[in-house]
C-alpha cells in the first residue's frame, strides 16, 4: 500500500455491530415520508420501536401536536439524542424489553412506529404478538421492512455470487431475517393482524430500469446475466422494490 493510498475501509461487521456503543451518526437522521404518509388520523399515544436519534417521532409531534411519543432504543447515543425530542426513551433492545416493568399499559397505544426494526429482531413474530395487547382497538402499526427479493440483489447472489454485508441498506449487516412481500403478508396475519395498505419504494439504482419496463404487461427481463421470462407488472415492482411500508392493526 503506497503513503497516498486511502485507507482501506473498515468491514461492516467492524463498524456496526456494536449496538451500545454506537455514534449516533450511525443512524440516518431523517424522516422517511412514504412511511409518514401511511399514518391516519390524529395519532395521540405512540410507541416508536428502534426510535433511533427520534427524528421521526419529533416530526410526528410537530405534525400532531396532541401526540406523546414513548421510543425504544438499543444505541446508547442515540437514545440520547431521541430523549431530547420526544416524551419518553427506553434506552433497552427491543427484545429484552418488558413492557409491563416500564409501565406500557394495555390497550394502551393507539399508533405504533416499526420503521425498519422487525428485520433486526430474532424473532420478529413474538414481538408482534407480545405487542397486540398493548394496541387500543383499530390502533395502527405502521412499518417499513426492507425487500429480499429485489432483483439486483438476487442478481448479486445468483450470478456474481455475492452476498456482502453492508453498514446499511438492503443487506444491513445487522439484518437477521429476510422479508419479501408475501412472507410480510404471512408474518402480520399469523400474529394476528390485518393488513389496512401498503406501498413500496424502487431501489433508486434500478429506477430506470423499472421506468423502461412500466406498463408494458407481461414480459422478459434482462439485468446483466440474468433473465426472466413473463414477468407480470406487479412481479416488475416486487422485484424492483427497495422496502415496502405498511398500516397494519390488530385483528
């Protein structure tokens, strides 16, 4: 390696593995407005699960005045930092949580924020049953959860045989379980929720590739090395998905 080199960076599983002791920075500091939009009525109790830096939270309680905001964080930074935006932080992983100790009441929240969490957690479907009683009838759970089946990361795994961890995005290095949109589907209605709409975001590098094939009806497609043959234009968003956002409620 030569004096002007830069350095080499760091392997993702050095840099954001450890939860506690993360910066703050670490966590994008921004409002994902898709997900915003999916919210419905006014919002007055509301549980943040993985708060992070409480951007979103603060933003609700500015959109909605009359809104609480209680979050629950694993990063120690950025618990900090969400404590000065929003009513309440839980600084404790959401698995460890214990809702009753921390006085979270039944039927207690009428809207719930899931914004790219379940995926984290080890079993995502125990949280969401030990979640339901906490929810006041029709309350919402609003959630984003990221796309396994994206083509282009089915390409890299397919054809150039790569499955690289990353600090962020579709392969998260903190990802522990992978979603498409039928086994979401799956996930919410076996722990006992309806499913009210959803939406999806196309992953910003194919969004060309998904303008040139929009509308067209069945049809092949090429990425690279790799072809698929009748792909219908619902198959042609699920592939081309980055994450899908939901409004959800107990059933």
């Amino acid at each position: 390696m030569r004096e002007s080199d830069p350095p080499a960076k760091r392997p993702a599983w050095q840099t954001a593995l450890d939860f506690d002791g993360q910066s703050a920075s670490h966590y994008h500091d921004y409002v994902n407005t898709s997900l915003f939009g999916l919210i419905e009525g006014e919002p007055r109790r509301v549980l943040e699960l993985g708060c992070a830096g409480g951007m979103f939270g603060a933003t609700l309680k500015q959109r909605f005045p009359g809104a609480s905001v209680v979050g629950i964080e694993a990063g120690r930074a950025a618990a900090a930092v969400a404590a000065t935006r929003i009513d309440r932080v839980i600084h404790a992983r959401i698995e460890d949580l214990d809702f009753d100790r921390e006085g979270l009441g039944l039927a207690e929240f009428d809207t719930v924020i899931v914004a790219d969490v379940l995926e984290h957690v080890v079993n995502p479907w125990e949280l969401l049953v030990r979640l339901k009683p906490r929810l006041a009838p029709r309350a919402q759970v609003i959630a984003s959860i990221p796309n396994v089946r994206n083509i282009w990361l089915v390409s890299q795994l397919l054809v150039g045989g790569r499955w690289e961890y990353t600090e962020h995005g579709l392969l998260d290095v903190t990802h522990l379980r992978f979603f498409t949109l039928e086994e979401i589907r799956r996930m919410f209605i076996e722990t006992g929720y309806t499913i009210d709409t959803y939406q999806m975001s196309i992953l910003p590098s194919l969004a060309e590739f998904y303008r040139g094939h929009e509308g067209k009806g069945a049809q092949m497609l090429k990425l690279g090395r790799l072809t698929l043959t009748d792909v219908s234009a619902d198959e042609l968003a699920q592939i081309c998905a980055e994450q899908f956002f939901l409004r959800c409620r107990p059933a």
